[in-house]
C-alpha cells in the first residue's frame, strides 16, 4: 500500500520550531563523541547549551 500524504497517523515532530536545513559541525577531542552520545537526551541539551552562550555573548543578530 502506497505512502498517503497528510494521514492523520503520519509522524510528526516534536520540536515547536523547524531546524535549520545545513547543520552546525565542529570536531571535538577524541572520546568525547561516545562520552557525548550516551547523555540522555543530548542534542536538546546541546541546543540549549547553544542558545545560552549566544544571549551571554549578546550575539543575537540572524
């Protein structure tokens, strides 16, 4: 059975605003991308952690 468009079963997303289509990338030292991953809940934390340090700096401009 074909995929329908607009079903009321289909996912839907669990952010209030949409992400960005090109993401942000950075290295890190080694281990810290397997430290990182096994944090409950990571990449909300780190958005936050993001949103903080860019009201600390006062860099609010888009």
């Amino acid at each position: 059975m074909p995929f329908q468009k607009k079903n009321k079963l289909g996912a839907t997303s669990l952010n209030e605003e949409p992400f960005d289509k090109s993401p942000v990338c950075f290295n890190v030292r080694i281990g810290v991308k397997e430290k990182l991953k096994a944090v409950p809940d990571w990449k909300e934390r780190l958005r936050k952690l993001v949103d903080e340090l860019i009201e600390e700096t006062g860099n609010t401009s888009q």
